[in-house]
C-alpha cells in the first residue's frame, strides 16, 4: 500500500518494513478460535517470575504517580559492581534493543555505513535505516559470522560494526579467540556493539565476557537485557556498557524515564536472585535437549543452538508450516524475514510444551 506522505518522511523510512513480533496469544485465540494454545516464537522464559521479582514490584506500586529515576541510579550502581565498571560506563534502556537504537542514531547517519552478518538481528538493519545509513551485509558463514569476512568490508565510512553472540535467530556463537582478534583489528574510530541478549545460556569454555575487555577497546559496546534469562520480557529493561565518553553520547539520545520505576526495581531484585538464574538456564538444558531429540527423530536437520531456541530446517517452505501449527494451537516463528523460507524457530518452553510442539510438528509433516 503506497503512502502518501512517504516523500516528507526521513530518507531511510521508505524501504524500511517494521519489526514484526511474535504473534501474542490473544491475537492467535482471537483469530483462529484456538483455545489452550502455547507460545514458542518469542525467545521468552517460561519459567515464570522470579519471587523476589514480584515482591520488589509489589513494593513499588504505591509509587506509580511519580516519575522514574531517570538515571537510573541504583540499577547502573548494581550492574556497574557486577561488571567491574563505573557506574558512568552503564547506559539503561528500554530492553537492550533501545540502547541497540541509540547506537544507531548517536553514530550512524547518511553516508555512514552500518556493517553486520547475514541472518543476523533485525534490529540492527531497522535502527540503521531508520537513521539513512548504508547497509553492509557480510554473507555468513555455517549460518554465523565470518569475522574475516566483515573485518575485508570495513571502510573509512564504516561507523558502527554490529556482532550477536550468540547470534539471534540462528543460536550461532564466537570463541574469544577470534572475536578478541576482530575487535582489536576494528579501527578504534568504529564502534564495535557486542549484543549479548543471550549470553547467559552459554556454557562453552571458550566464551567470552566481553565486558571484561571495556578497558583495552574503548569503541566497544556491550549491550544484556533482562528479558531473556532474568524473565523480565515484558518490563522492557536491558543495558549497555561502554566507555564513560561513548555513554555520554548514548544517554544524550536517551529518552527521558526510558526505564520504568516497576522494570529498575524488578531488575534489581532479578541480579540478586542467583538461583532463579540457575533454574532458568537449567530448564533451558533439558528444553534444548528435549527438542534437539525430537528434531532428531523426525529426521529434520538443525542449527546447533547456544541460546534458548532452535532454528529447525524443515527443508519446505516454513510458512506452510507454521499455519498448520498455528491451527493446532502452536505459535512458533518462521523466519523468511531473514532469508530463511525453509527454517522455524522455536523457542524453549516447559516440557510439556516442547513435547506439544513436537507432536503438532510431527503431525503436520
């Protein structure tokens, strides 16, 4: 459908589609009269809140007529002990996807070129066009990043390097090897954002903390959110850490109150409640485990995943896929948008939703 006020609006906006969520279980229920249907598209934690998490809010709701702490003090105090940093190296957001967007608009513009993978987030080309970069896409290597692929496309107009570690949607993940030598080979006027989402989840030896490398590279960012492994999906709170002079520039395109007063106080008590932590990657072991199995069983091949999710190639057009599933009851997420037509993901639910989705997918196959 053409827009009639497309010639009056930023450059960038005129081929930039919107992100597209995960379909909420209200619309599915409302759409195709489905009832007792289960949610698998949204890398969610299905563990439910933490206790601690529902206490601290409950203790905060007689404050819901004043505004937030707009610096958000004890939050970035907290998370500045936990990595190490000053509290002036911390940048709230709103979810980490809002500090991936003030990246983009505090160092990207027209004529900058904004430099990521195949199949990697699509926040990252949104937030880049939205501002009128130029888009560089690396082609990926065994559905990851192939570093040396990237570091031959850098330029001198190249202004922010974007890298996902684990990579979402394909579970795809960096050794500290060669992202340490990437990084150090990014010219230090290049902001090299490392976005975290899932770092949690991982258990390999060899995977990094970036965080821990803020002092060597100050063009390093590194952006963790709280909706994933912590269970805060819908309180939107996520964080970037970075040099004081790259946080000084990001907290100036920061939105006023862009962490509510409800998302700080949860995310606090979130940081201090290391067994509901436990218990969330835990329950994601046995789900990966579980679905890799049955994946397994139907034949189907597989992206190996150090996330909370799986990327299933279902060697057929997914989107066919999906629609049955969704008649049974079952949203997952096809992932066409990122040139995927063949391949699902699915996010790790409790058991008995991931055995669920198993027989629904084995049914519709």
């Amino acid at each position: 459908m053409s827009n009639r006020f497309i010639e009056q609006a930023a450059p960038g906006l005129a081929a930039l589609k919107p992100y597209v969520p995960g379909k909420p279980l209200s619309q599915l229920e409302r759409e195709y009269g489905v009832s007792n249907s289960i949610k698998l598209a949204s890398n969610e934690n299905p563990l439910g809140p933490s206790p601690k998490v529902v206490d601290a809010i409950k203790a905060r709701l007689a404050d819901l007529t004043r505004y937030p702490d707009g610096g958000a003090f004890a939050l970035r105090t907290a998370l500045a002990g936990r990595h190490g940093v000053d509290p002036s190296c911390v940048t709230v957001g709103n979810g980490s996807n809002d500090v991936l967007d003030m990246i983009a608009r505090a160092f990207l513009w027209p004529g900058r070129e904004s430099l990521f993978s195949q199949y990697a987030f699509a926040v990252y080309p949104l937030s880049s066009m939205a501002v009128g970069a130029d888009l560089k896409i690396a082609p990926a290597r065994d559905y990851g990043h192939d570093l040396a692929a990237m570091q031959g496309m850098l330029s001198d107009k190249t202004g922010v390097v974007w890298i996902a570690n684990p990579n979402n949607p394909s579970g795809t993940r960096l050794g500290e090897t060669e992202l340490r030598a990437f990084v150090a080979a990014v010219p230090p006027t290049v902001i090299v954002v490392i976005d975290e989402a899932y770092f949690e989840y991982v258990h390999a030896d060899d995977h990094p903390d970036t965080s821990g490398w803020l002092g060597e590279f100050p063009n390093l960012v590194v952006t963790r959110t709280f909706s994933k492994a912590y269970g805060l999906a819908a309180l939107r709170v996520g964080y970037g850490l970075s040099h004081p002079d790259v946080a000084d520039l990001l907290n100036r395109v920061r939105q006023p109150f862009n962490v509510d007063s409800l998302a700080q106080a949860a995310a606090l008590a979130a940081l201090d409640d290391a067994d509901y932590l436990r218990r969330s990657v835990a329950l994601n072991d046995r789900g990966m485990r579980q679905l890799v199995d049955g994946v397994e069983r139907l034949g189907l091949d597989y992206i190996p995943s150090s996330g909370n999710f799986l990327t299933i190639d279902l060697a057929r057009d997914a989107a066919a896929v999906d629609e049955a599933l969704l008649r049974n009851g079952v949203i997952t997420r096809p992932v066409a948008n990122y040139g995927l037509p063949n391949h699902l993901r699915v996010s790790i639910g409790l058991g008995y939703e991931n055995e669920r989705f198993l027989a629904a997918l084995e049914q519709v196959l």
